[in-house]
C-alpha cells in the first residue's frame, strides 16, 4: 500500500503538459495509421511517399520528445535552482538555456530533408545535425549510466545498505557525478567523430586475383558508396572525393548506391563534380534505399544520364579493356524495391546478369548485403559471378550501432569470399555518412580494388 501511495505522488508530480503531449500523441498516431489502411494503397505512389514521409517524421518527432523530457529531467535534477547560492542558480539556469537550444535544434534536424537544400552545408544544417548526434549520444549514455546506478542499488539494496524506497534518494545524490560523466563521453565522442568526418577519405586497397583475368593483367575499380548528398554534405565534400578518386586512376568508378537524399533541383549542383570523374572505361551506378526513400529516382537517372555515368537499372555492360580481357559489370535495383512499391523498380538480379558470358569478368553492384546474401543462395545465379560490391551499413557509423549491423546483416564491413560461389563480396562503410556529421565506427572510406589475372607457373 506504501508503495501504490508513492507511485501516485510520484505521477502527481509529473507536469499536466506531459499527459496532454501523451493523449496527443495517441491521437496523431490513431490517424495516420487510419489514413494509411484507409488511403495507402488509392494514393498515387508520391501523395503515398509524402504520407509515409510525413508519418516518419511525425513518428521521429514523438519518440524523440519522450529522449528529451528524459535528457532535459536528468540536467535539471544535477543543477536545481532551488538552491539559494545565486553562482549555482545562474549556472543552473544557463545548463537549462543552453540544452534547451540544443534540443530544439536536434529536433529541427528532420526539417532539412524535407525543406529545399542550397550547393554547400547550411552552417544551420551542420549545427542542428551535430545537435541531433548530441541528442543520440546523450540518451545512450544515460541510459547506460543509469542501468550502472541500478546495478550498483540492487546490490547494495541485497546487502541491506538501502531500501527500496531509499531508491530515489540514492539515484539522486549521484546526478551531479553522472551528468558530467555523460557530458565529458558526448563531447569526446563527438570531437573523435567529427574529426573523422572532416578528414579526407581514407583509401582502402584490396585485391582479388581471378582465372577470368590475363596472366600480368590488372583492372582497377574505385568503388564509392553511401555518399548521401544533402543537409551535412555539400558540393565542396563532392570535390575533394571527385579529386581523390580521379588521382587514383581508375579504369572504372562504380557508384553503389545513396547517392543523395533529396531532388535533383535541389542537389544537382552539388553532385555536379560527379561529371569530372575521368575513369578509362566509364562511371556505373545503382540505386541504394535512399534514392527510394529521398527525392525522385527517375529524376536522378535522368541527371546521372547528362553526366555521362551509366545507370545500371537491373542491366548490364559488357566492356573490352582492349587487352583480351572482357568484363560484365551489372547493377540491381536496391534491396528495399522488394519490399516497397515503386513503379518500375524491383531488384531482379537474373535480368541484370543476362548477357554476361562465362568468359566475362562479372562484377555486379548492389547496394545491400543482405541482397548479396540473397543472390548467392540463387543457384540459376551464382555460378557466374566473380564480385559483388556494396555499401549501406556505414559499419554502424556509431560505434553503438556498430553491434547491430553485424548481426543485421551477414556482410557487414570488408572483403569477403564465399567460397562454394567463389565470389568476392566487399562492403565499404561509405564515402561519407547519413545525417550527423560524425562518425565514430571507421573512417569514411573510398575503396580501390585491383582485380588480377593469375600469375603463369
């Protein structure tokens, strides 16, 4: 009985605002999940796509103010005003100020891919991206600071050093020390991730050697992925990437995709230094999730056209290097066209490797691993494909998502070989990053593979 009167005076004290923000966030969701059974599939495939967009954000934005209300609770609890020392009330005030700012602006960050983009980073862009990377960070580790503070309780509780209803008295004589613990990870791990992000492309070389290749004979394919144009990347990021590759002097530059997150009225400019790539026999691109889920991809084709970069749209290229060897190099439609509905887009890796010959060099450019996965167990596909080039996890990019991408897919970062097709499979962690500017799992890569022809005995 105890107990139930404590928890009642605990929810009493919770503010009115909080229960109104709940019930309308019941509303909200009860009427975009009725618009969608009830309009879903009557809509034209963009009223949809503006729809499930706007259901996302709506989404985001909710799950993100209950992170808020539990950041901003555990600043306010370590600095509280109450206190009559004037130095500690300013200080408790300006905490307040400042991490409202950064909240407002973390939750602003869903604006920028729906509002129209300039060619470079909007430093308001940069800074409420970053803000948003502050608002992951936070959460995470204070949830883990807290499930620690739990753990040490409950043994002390077991030894008999505190009792159950000393529980927020001891969590609260150790605020102070948590919130600048959480403080001093957010700041190191942003400053150890925003230095990886404004840090050139770290070039990644690989090797594989093939019987489809000339003895002494070599190909070299720069393979760019995930380079996710839009809000934190501008045209200058698209110059320097453009400029490292072109210095590596590839015979071919194959684009696996997410090349951008939004329209080509927008971000064209940006992505213009893409027409300055000067491999030898050519640019190739395939779709990735984002070009399904951000701006118009037949629009994109359109543009990737006039750049004179070859769009592989389940189909294939056979090209003669000109000295006896010959390469297929083929693209899918990415993954999620299996699961989404996008008129005259479905991954179909069968008509994109039809026409490549056994003889052929057969490289095929997909943007997910788990499409890989899916393509390798295809016996009317498998016996004839030498490698597979994708990209999408970003290794995590977080270090804390880092976990879930190694279980979420069976390829996740590197240089594979399944051995009963005898194909290769590399993953790259991307050129760049999606959202936040920051990157604390690996580096923004580019990867350079040299393929080669055995040596003769």
């Amino acid at each position: 009985m105890n107990f139930l009167a404590r928890l009642l005076n605990l929810l009493k004290k919770i503010p009115i605002w909080i229960y109104v923000f709940l019930v309308l966030a019941i509303v909200l969701e009860l009427v975009y999940t009725i618009a969608i059974l009830k309009l879903g599939k009557a809509l034209s495939y963009n009223d949809g796509k503006f729809l499930f967009h706007s259901f996302a954000v709506v989404n985001m934005q909710l799950l993100m103010f209950l992170g808020t209300i539990y950041i901003y609770y555990r600043f306010a609890a370590a600095f509280p005003v109450k206190k009559r020392d004037t130095l500690w009330i300013a200080l408790g005030v300006f905490v307040r100020i400042f991490l409202v700012s950064l909240l407002l602006f973390a939750h602003a960050s869903s604006i920028f891919y729906m509002s129209p983009l300039p060619s470079e980073v909007s430093p308001w862009a940069y800074i409420s991206m970053t803000a948003l990377a502050a608002w992951i960070h936070l959460i995470l580790f204070f949830i883990f600071t807290d499930l620690i503070l739990l753990v040490i309780y409950l043994i002390l509780k077991i030894r008999g050093k505190v009792t159950i209803f000393g529980v927020n008295g001891f969590f609260m004589n150790h605020r102070l020390k948590q919130v600048f613990i959480v403080l001093a990870l957010t700041i190191a791990f942003l400053a150890f991730g925003l230095y990886r992000t404004l840090t050139p492309p770290k070039v990644v070389r690989e090797t594989v050697v093939t019987e489809k290749m000339k003895p002494g004979s070599e190909l070299k394919i720069v393979l760019l992925t995930d380079i996710h144009i839009g809000p934190s990347v501008g045209k200058s990021r698209v110059e320097q990437i453009v400029n490292d590759v072109n210095q590596l002097e590839p015979d071919i530059v194959a684009i696996a995709g997410d090349l951008a997150d939004g329209y080509v009225k927008d971000l064209g400019e940006a992505a213009s230094p893409f027409c300055s790539l000067t491999p030898k026999l050519g640019v190739y691109f395939a779709t990735g999730n984002h070009e399904y889920f951000h701006g118009e991809v037949d629009e994109w084709f359109v543009w990737l056209k006039a750049c004179n970069i070859t769009v592989l749209h389940n189909e294939n290229r056979r090209l003669d290097t000109g000295n006896g060897n010959s390469i297929c190099i083929a693209g899918v439609d990415d993954y999620i066209t299996l699961k989404i509905h996008h008129p005259g887009h479905k991954m179909n890796p069968k008509q994109a490797l039809s026409g490549c010959k056994k003889e052929d060099l057969v490289v095929l450019l997909a943007h997910q691993p788990n499409a890989d996965d899916m393509i390798l167990t295809d016996d009317q596909i498998n016996g004839n494909l030498d490698v597979i080039l994708s990209g999408h996890t970003h290794n995590g990019q977080f270090i804390f998502f880092w976990p879930l991408t190694e279980l979420g897919n069976k390829y996740n970062h590197g240089h594979y070989h399944n051995r009963p097709t005898n194909t290769h499979i590399l993953v790259s962690a991307g050129v760049d990053f999606f959202g936040p500017p920051i990157r604390t799992a690996g580096f923004c890569e580019i990867v350079e593979l040299t393929v080669k022809g055995q040596q003769e005995a």
